[in-house]
C-alpha cells in the first residue's frame, strides 16, 4: 500500500513536471496543487471504501443469502486478482459486453437475488447516503492495482464494442457543440488550470484509466468509471445516459484498449 | 429549407468526390457507425423531456466534422465556414460594442445549461461565456485553460478597427464560419449568448480599458 502512495505521489508529481507549457506562474500553481495531492494521497478516503467492499463481497446477502465469492468477473469464479484490468469483455453466460459495474451487478441479481432495480438504486452516493456498488467496485479495483489494464479487444463483440466508443468519442452535439475528443483529443491542453489527457493515445488514456475507481477530492467521494463518464456528459450539456447504459460501457471498451499495457494504481485521488 | 437542401447536396457532392492526395482517415465507429447511433439514442431515459434529447440531434456541421475528426478536408471545410457563416445575425441597433464590464463577468462564467436527473443547474442559472477556461484573457486572471490561443492584448495588437469588431463578434456568435470543426462552440447559432452578449465580450476583447488590453 504504501508503495502503491508513493508511486501515485511520484506520478503526479512527474505528471505536473511535464504537463502545461512552462511559463512560471503555470507550473508554481501546478507544483501547489501536487503538494496538496501529496498530502492527500497519504491518506486516500478510498481505502476506507476498498475495506468496506472487501466486507460486502464476503458477506451472505440479499433473499438468496449468499455472498459474491463465486462471481465471476472474466477470470473465473471468486478471481478477482486482475479482473479489474481486463474489464470490459465479452461474457458467454449474457452474450454481452460488460464492465466492472455491469458483471458486479448482474452477480448481485444472479447469486444474491436482488432485483436490478433495487441493487441500483444508490449507484452512487450521495451526503449522507452510502454506495454498496462505489464500496465494492472499489474493492475489485484495488485487487488489480499493479497489474497492468489488458483489453485487447480482440473478440469480435469487443472490437465492435471499442468501434462504437470511438464513434461516441467523436460525436459532436449539444448547445455547445461538444465532443469528449474536444477536450481529450490533443496533447498538453488545460482547461481552466486543469490539465487534459489525450485519450487517443496509450499514455493519455493510461493516465487516465489507471486511477479508477478515484476519490475525488472536488465531490468528498468516491467515483466509478460510470459515474465519471456520465459525468462527462453532464458537462458537455447533454441529457445523462443511464447507468450502465451500452454506450458508456462502449467508451469505458474504446478507452481501456487504448490504455492496454498501463499499469493500474488504484483506488486513486483526484480534483 | 431550399438553401439547406442545396448546401446538403452540394457536400455529398463534395464528400463523393475523390479527395484530392488528402490521405483518408476511416470515420469514426468504422462499419459500425450506425448501430453506434444506435446504440447511443437507445441509452437514455425516456422520461428526458424532449427538448433536453434535442440536444442530441446534429447539424451538418456537427455531423461532418465528427466524420472527419473535426479535420475534414478543405473543400468541405471550406463549403461548412459559408454554411455557418451564413446563420450570423447582429444587434438590432447594430452596435457590435458593447460594455466590457458586462463581457468580463460572461468570459469568466462557466455554469449553466447543465441538465439531467443527477446534478442540472438551477432554474434560471446565468449562462457564460466560460472564455477562461480555454484562453487566456486578462494578465490578472491566472486560471485561464490553453485550448484556444491567447486573447490578452487582444485589441491592443490588432487595433480596434471595423473589420476586426466585426470578426470578434463573427466568432464568438459562429466560430465555425471561419475554421469549420473547430473547438471552439458557437454560441450565437446556439443561443447560448445573445447578440448583446456578444458585444459585450467583443469590448471586453477590444476596450482599450478593458483588463485584457492592460498589463
């Protein structure tokens, strides 16, 4: 674990080093927001979670009373190491595409006997209201954490799924003519003082990529890759796609094979 | 409706003929484009009130510029900057300067126009310009974004004569009619920003009081 802190520590430091242009103001305001990032990262809130996770995974559940240990998140029943990193892909057993969020759900409903409806309905959490699936999702993560993100994509379901992100990536619509490759498709960009990774690229879409699930500092919580993607959308002014909608797990399929081969450090902090 | 239909037809014209050495890049999605869209529309409640999944619909612009990755080639560009060019429309009183005070506060607001069941704005929550957050403006606001170019000095470098008003304002209102696929929104096609907004953050780019022409 604390390899893992000091290994984010240097990273964003490093990051920050060869982010913006440098014009001094610029990186003084930079190496601030690292030192802070710094003092966080020596206590991430996420491990909290990760441990809480680790309690819901184990713990007999829901009208079935069974725990999740035989679910099968792509490398067997009960695996969970590496998991994380080679989601998502093309499960048998539902004939899809599925993420983290999607199998882990899907497992609740199978072995647990929730409904989908009830399993979902704190997808994320709010003040005061805690997240079964934030808690787990972040477990599952951190049990991929040192391994490095593989989703080649290679199943003809994966690749088209990869296809179809990348369409989604490239779509421009909305009041403010937005596309995700508007702020993530170049190199060395901020908006604001933050800096933007270009997706396109292993590096860009690694950086990105390896620190979630990530607690992030600007909402007091903890983030899901489908929180963050819907987020996204949020913010490009468009309505909200569901949770675990095709399309999200599609851009989640296009932006993990681009980062294929980066060494995941999860859970993560962030902005 | 007849003009829209003959530009149409005049870019699939544009788009069917062989490009001229420009190497072809496959559009986005591949084979797969379509079920994408697809796809894409399907992943939405349908409880979104109908003017919030318009949002979702895409102009020519929009539609083309993904198909190239925002870099199509420059007869296209060139036939979308007419097309958008064609949609700018000025004040009433025809004042492209307005009060730069007022194009401050818009260049540094970012909320707005956000929608949805998880976090939307507030009824009634002011819409900005959101200027800072991909260029550079005044020297005192440190927390500028570098997508778009620098503006500081705007004014002072190019000199505040006619035609360079009236390019401040083109752009803002359509930036597309001069860089088709650009990042850069266009806020006056879009009414994201009235035309009387618009002149305010054309004095706050050409005011010789203004902060982005100090310093």
């Amino acid at each position: 674990m604390v390899q893992r802190m000091l290994k984010s520590v240097v990273g964003i430091a490093l990051a920050c080093a060869f982010g913006g242009p440098a014009i001094a103001q610029d990186s003084k305001v930079a190496d601030e927001l690292a030192k802070y990032r710094e003092a966080l990262a020596d206590g991430n809130p996420a491990d909290l979670l990760e441990a809480k996770g680790e309690g819901l995974w184990a713990e007999k559940r829901g009208p079935k009373k069974a725990s999740l240990e035989q679910c099968d998140m792509g490398l067997g029943p009960g695996k969970l190491e590496g998991a994380y990193a080679q989601l998502p892909r093309y499960f048998k057993d539902t004939g899809k595409v599925m993420d983290v969020e999607s199998r882990l759900v899907h497992c609740m409903v199978t072995l647990q006997g929730f409904t989908q409806a009830e399993v979902t309905r704190q997808w994320f959490s709010k003040p005061g209201t805690e997240s079964d699936i934030e808690a787990l999702v972040t477990f599952i993560g951190a049990k991929s954490n040192g391994m490095k993100i593989n989703v080649p994509a290679t199943h003809p379901e994966e690749a088209k799924m990869a296809k179809m992100g990348e369409y989604i990536f490239y779509r421009r619509s909305g009041p403010q003519d937005f596309s995700c490759s508007i702020c993530h498709g170049q190199e060395g960009k901020r908006i604001r003082l933050q800096e933007l990774g270009n997706l396109t690229t292993k590096d860009g879409a690694g950086f990105a990529m390896k620190t979630w699930p990530s607690y992030r500092v600007s909402q007091g919580a903890v983030w899901t890759m489908q929180r963050r993607l819907i987020d996204c959308m949020r913010q490009a002014r468009w309505p909200e796609p569901n949770y675990l909608a095709d399309s999200i797990i599609a851009l989640e399929t296009y932006l993990q094979k681009t980062a294929t081969g980066t060494v995941m450090e999860t859970p993560g902090i962030k902005r | 409706m007849n003009l829209k239909f003959a530009l149409f037809g005049a870019l699939s014209l544009a788009l069917t003929t062989p490009a001229v050495a420009q190497k072809s890049v496959e559009a986005p999605g591949g084979k797969y484009a379509k079920d994408a869209e697809q796809m894409f529309r399907a992943s939405f409640r349908a409880d979104n009130p109908k003017y919030w999944m318009t949002r979702l619909d895409q102009d020519e612009t929009m539609k083309t510029c993904q198909q190239y990755r925002d870099n199509p080639p420059r007869p296209i560009g060139q036939k979308l900057e007419k097309l958008n060019a064609a949609t700018i429309r000025y004040p009433v009183d025809g004042k492209l300067i307005g009060d730069w005070k007022e194009g401050e506060k818009l260049a540094a607001v970012g909320t707005g126009g956000h929608i949805g069941f998880i976090q939307p704005d507030p009824p009634g929550r002011v819409r900005g310009g959101n200027c800072y957050a991909c260029h550079e403006l005044a020297k005192k606001e440190v927390a500028y974004g570098t997508i778009g170019p620098s503006l500081h000095h705007f004014g002072k470098i190019r000199g505040n004569s006619d035609e360079i008003i009236k390019y401040a304002y083109d752009k803002i209102y359509n930036s597309n009619a001069f860089t088709a696929c650009t990042n850069m929104p266009r806020f006056g096609l879009h009414s994201w920003l009235t035309p009387e907004q618009i002149t305010h953050i054309v004095a706050f780019l050409m005011d010789p009081e203004s902060p982005v022409n100090k310093d």
